[in-house]
C-alpha cells in the first residue's frame, strides 16, 4: 500500500513538473513577440526614428522641387530660345526690306527708276516743254566702199530750239510718237539713279540689237529714234538692195528735279555699225555710226 501510494505521488509530481513546464515555454513563446513589437515605443528611439523620418521626407521633397526647377528651367530656356529665335526672324525682316523706299532713291530698283525715267521723259511731250535740241551724228569708226558724198549723211550737227507750247512728237525721241519712252528691264542693261541735292541724276544704258524696228517693235526703238530698213532706203538716193545695221552702245541719260519731276537736262545716243549693198555702188560698210541728241534749257 505504501509503494502505490508512493508511486502515485511521483506521478503527480511528474505531471505537475511538465505542467510548469508548458506554462513557462508558452510565456517565453509570448513575451517574444511583445518585446518585439513593444521596442521600437521607446521614448529615445521614438524621437530618433521621427527625425530620420522627417529627414528622409525633406531630402525627397527637395530632390522633388529640384527636379521641377530643372525641368522649369529647360522649359524657360526653350522658350527663350523660340522667342529669340523669333526675334531673329523679326529682325532680319526688318532689315531686308525692300530697296525702293521714297527716302533713298539711290537703291531703287531697275523697274523702278524705268518707271521714274519713262513717266519724266513721256511728260516732255504730253506738257510740250520747249527746250534746245543739239544732234550730231558722226562715224566713228572705220568706212569700206563708201563714197565721200554718201559720208556727208552721216556727219552732222544741228541745233535747234522748240518753243514751249509747240507739237515735238516728231522731234523728241522716240520721234513720231506721243510718247517718248516704255522701256522695259529686259529692254536695257542698266540703269542707275544718283540723288545730288534735289536733282535725281539717271544713267540708262541698253545692249546689242540687230536691225532694231521703230517703237515698241525694239528695244531701241522704245525710246529711240532709230534708223530702220526704210528709212536707210529713203536716205540713200540711188537705191539700196540691203541692209544691215547692229546697234550698240546706246545710253540715256536725264537730269530730273524731283521736287516737280521735270526733266532738266536729256541726252540720248546710240551707235550702228551698218553693212549694205547698193544698188549702183555696191557692198559698203560703216562702223559706229553714233547718234547724239542733247536736251537743254528746258522750259516748263
């Protein structure tokens, strides 16, 4: 009886003893995970970690705000740059306007001062200024097979008056016309304009021309007075079978008041050389035949 009983509290000490046992892993097992949660509450790391935090959220606000004043920045300097650029366009606009202004003359254009000559010169004949006339045609170069007296015809020099009022049409250039010139730019070689107080002082010259026809049918013949197949026949006496003639070297050149656009002063010339066959002479030949026609004392 005393064994069994004996043996009876073994057990329940064993029993007991694994009870504890359990009991103590189990708090072991819980106080873990509470000491783990519970650590980072503490008064100092609590104060520590809220300033890392804060930290770490400037620096991110910062980098932030950066970025944006950087990508303001491009944004400011790509504007800038059309706008420049824009200002570039707008300046080299304004710089390259056009050469034909009322305040420098001096670079109008070649349609122009064509435009300016053409209107001066027509109102010498629709006002009918009188003025004084000096002609003088000459040969200047060489001369083959042509006799002394047919010479003659050719070497001239006239001065004459035309009162103001009278019909010039067929004593100003182009002669036989009411107008005096319609030159076109592809009529001429060039033309340029000097301004000398109120005087626009104007130099037209044209180029090469081949038999050149009366008016509008030549360049020449658009302000000239010029000597066609007809007329030659006309001026020789015992007929002409053909003729040739190549003019060159031909100029206008006008002195207008710009206050009033009235011509003071005129000289127009031109230069032929002429091959022809005559009907009794035969083949004769002239070279730079030049017509000069000066236009003074202008009365308006």
């Amino acid at each position: 009886m005393k064994k069994l009983l004996a043996l009876l509290m073994s057990g329940v000490m064993l029993v007991s003893f694994a009870a504890c046992s359990s009991n103590n892993d189990e708090e072991e097992t819980t106080t873990e995970p509470e000491i783990t949660t519970v650590a980072p509450v503490d008064a100092e790391n609590e104060d520590v970690t809220e300033e890392a935090i804060e930290g770490e959220v400037t620096e991110a606000e910062e980098e932030t705000e950066a970025a944006t004043d950087t990508e303001g920045e491009e944004s400011t300097d790509k504007e800038s740059e059309v706008t420049t650029e824009k200002k570039e366009e707008v300046t080299e606009k304004v710089t390259k306007k056009p050469a034909d202004t009322a305040k420098d003359p001096s670079k109008w254009s070649t349609e122009k001062i064509l435009e300016y000559s053409n209107t001066a010169l027509n109102k010498v004949k629709s006002s009918k200024a009188g003025y004084t006339k000096n002609a003088v045609m000459e040969i200047k170069g060489d001369v083959s097979g042509l006799p002394e007296v047919l010479k003659k015809i050719f070497q001239t020099n006239k001065t004459t008056t035309m009162a103001k009022g009278s019909d010039n049409t067929n004593d100003f250039p182009a002669a036989g016309f009411t107008w005096s010139s319609c030159l076109r730019p592809q009529d001429i070689n060039k033309a340029t304009l000097t301004v000398n107080g109120s005087t626009y002082d104007i130099m037209i010259k044209l180029g090469t021309e081949k038999n050149p026809g009366k008016g509008t049918a030549s360049s020449y013949g658009r302000a000239m007075s010029v000597i066609d197949a007809e007329e030659a026949a006309n001026m020789i006496p015992f007929g002409i079978n053909s003729v040739n003639m190549n003019y060159h070297d031909g100029y206008i050149h006008i002195k207008v008041d710009s206050t009033t656009g009235r011509i003071m002063y005129a000289q127009l010339s031109a230069a032929a050389d002429a091959k022809a066959n005559l009907a009794i002479i035969g083949d004769v030949q002239a070279d730079s035949i030049t017509s000069t026609e000066t236009f003074t004392n202008f009365v308006w």
